[in-house]
C-alpha cells in the first residue's frame, strides 16, 4: 500500500520569468514575430526585443510553474523542479513561485546560461504573442528529477513546452516512472501546436505509454493526432489516456474519462490577456481532482481558474480563487 502523498501536485516546466508588455500589430510585424505563436529566441534577439518592448510586468512564469501558482491559490499542496541559474532572474523566479505557495527545491545552475526569460507581447484584443529564450532551462535533466518530490505527489505534471530541450525528454520519462512505481499518477499538457508539431512522434508515445491525464487546447490535440476532426482527435485520445480534458476557449471543455464524456461550459469573462489560459484550467482540474471530486466538478474548477486569469493582465490568479469555486 503506498503512502499517503504529502503533496497533491508537482510540476516540472521550464523555469521562466515572464516579461509582459501591451503591443500594436505593427510592432510585431516590424519584429517578424507570428500573433499568437511561441518562438524560440536567442540570447541577442532576447536582449533587442527586451529593449524595444514597452513597460513591462515581471513574474515567475513557464507554463507548469503557473499551473503550480494557481492550484497553490485553490489550496493545493504544491511544488515545482524546473532550473534557473544563481543571477537576477534566477532570484526573481525563486522568490516569486516560493511566495505563490509553492516549493521550489531544485539547485540553482551556477556558470552558464542566464536564467530563462519569456518576452510576452499581449495585442489590443488580448492575443499573446512569445518569445522565448530558454537559458538555464535547458540544461534540466534526469539527475534534476526530485525522487522524494515525485513520489511524495499524487500526481507529477509536466508541461509539453519542456520537449524542446533534448535531456528534458530523459527527465520525463523517469519522473513518469518514479511516479507510477510510487503508485501516483501523470499528467501531460501539450502547451502549444508548434510544440507538438517538432516533436510529435515522442508526445505521441509518452501520452499513450506514460501518461494518465492529458490537457490539450483544440489546435494542440488536433496536431497531436494529425487530424482535422475535433471529434475524431477526442476518440483517440480516449483510447490513450485515462482522462482527457481538452479545452475550446469561449466553448469550454470536453472531457473523456472511459466510456463517459462530460462538457463544461465557458466562464464568461471580458478578455484581457489570454496569457495562461490552459495553464489556470489545467490548475484547477488538478486542484479538484486531487480532493477526490468528481470530473465535471474538476472542469467546473478549470472554467473558473481560466475565466480569472484572462480577465487581467498577467498569468497569475488576482481574485480570491477559492471564492470563485466556493470552497
């Protein structure tokens, strides 16, 4: 019989402070940036766009890092592996993720790259456009994976974004072992079509091999599954994992558990920033999910966590979460 977890989620993500500023169209053709997409940047095009941008919002970011944030707000006991480096940023992300409530044991890397860095350009019609320079992030690797942590958490979650680092990769699948030897469970979020679309062969076959909980937007599963059917995608995610929950934006979620399929409605909010829109849900299905409450209850919880997070500027929850879902 394994223990009881002493944590209810941990996330592993690239360790990411994010930089978020408002920006016209124009400057983001004048930059050769794609609206909506997340590009991968190096240290020189980091430092000119930071400068170029307008005034911005620092935080400790990375997709799984806020999942971890929003979830710590819903209550849940949370922790976090990911690396930054012993600089500025490495401080900044440190501070901010501990005082969201959330451990954050992983050692610092000292001597190389510069902590991670996401440049966030939020369009006049909430659209998020980023740029990311990975740094430190992708020296994380298998020796990175916390044993304790992953066997102490009820479930280990971990962001599809960390793919694009070759020894991440590594790192995942250990953790996913870790975890199902501890008698816990895994989740994945695909994090973004591109993402998918570079390594779609292994998201492929960690979803059906090592994982039991998938998060996906629309444009994500479609990808993931080469297919232009919503429908279909669902089928066969059904197939490879336990729980599937797959988000529409303004028409809520599906979710595929088994034989069962439960849609959530949207929560209608005015959008401002859509900056962590899946990472929120993805919190609040968890956060749900790991007090033992029943799936359409967990989908209730992420509509709520998403609706809060795009109604402001910023990835980070600002209204009394637990509040909002009444506990």
């Amino acid at each position: 019989m394994a223990a009881a977890p002493t944590l209810d989620i941990l996330g592993i993500g690239n360790a990411i402070v994010d930089v978020l500023a408002r920006a016209e169209d124009g400057f983001l053709a004048a930059h050769g940036m794609t609206p909506g997409a997340m590009a991968l940047i190096d240290a020189a095009q980091a430092d000119a766009i930071y400068a170029a941008m307008g005034p911005g919002v620092e935080s400790s970011g990375g997709s799984a890092g806020n999942t971890c944030a929003v979830a710590a707000a819903l209550g849940a006991k949370v922790g976090f592996l990911g690396k930054v480096a012993d600089d500025q940023l490495g401080t900044v992300f440190a501070h901010d993720i501990q005082a969201a409530g959330v451990s954050f044991p992983t050692a610092r890397l000292s001597g190389g790259a510069p902590t991670a860095r996401c440049l966030i350009l939020v369009s006049p019609d909430g659209q998020r456009t980023m740029n990311t320079f990975l740094g430190a992030c992708v020296t994380f690797g298998e020796d990175d994976v916390d044993e304790a942590a992953v066997a102490a958490a009820a479930v280990t979650y971990m962001e599809g974004y960390l793919f694009d680092p070759p020894a991440a990769q590594a790192a995942f699948r250990r953790a996913a072992r870790l975890a199902h030897a501890a008698g816990r469970k895994v989740a994945i979020s695909l994090s973004d079509a591109f993402c998918v679309g570079r390594h779609r062969d292994a998201f492929r076959a960690f979803v059906a091999e090592e994982a039991d909980i998938l998060f996906a937007n629309e444009s994500e599963i479609l990808s993931l599954y080469e297919t232009e059917s919503f429908e279909e995608a669902t089928e066969r995610a059904r197939k490879d994992v336990a729980i599937a929950a797959l988000t529409r934006s303004e028409h809520g979620s599906i979710i595929v558990s088994g034989a069962e399929t439960i849609s959530v409605a949207a929560v209608p909010t005015k959008v401002v920033d859509t900056t962590g829109a899946g990472d929120a849900y993805a919190a609040g299905f968890l956060a749900a999910l790991t007090r033992g409450l029943p799936l359409a209850e967990c989908g209730r919880w992420g509509s709520i966590a998403a609706a809060e997070v795009i109604s402001h500027f910023g990835a980070r929850p600002q209204a009394e979460l637990k509040a909002l879902v009444g506990v």
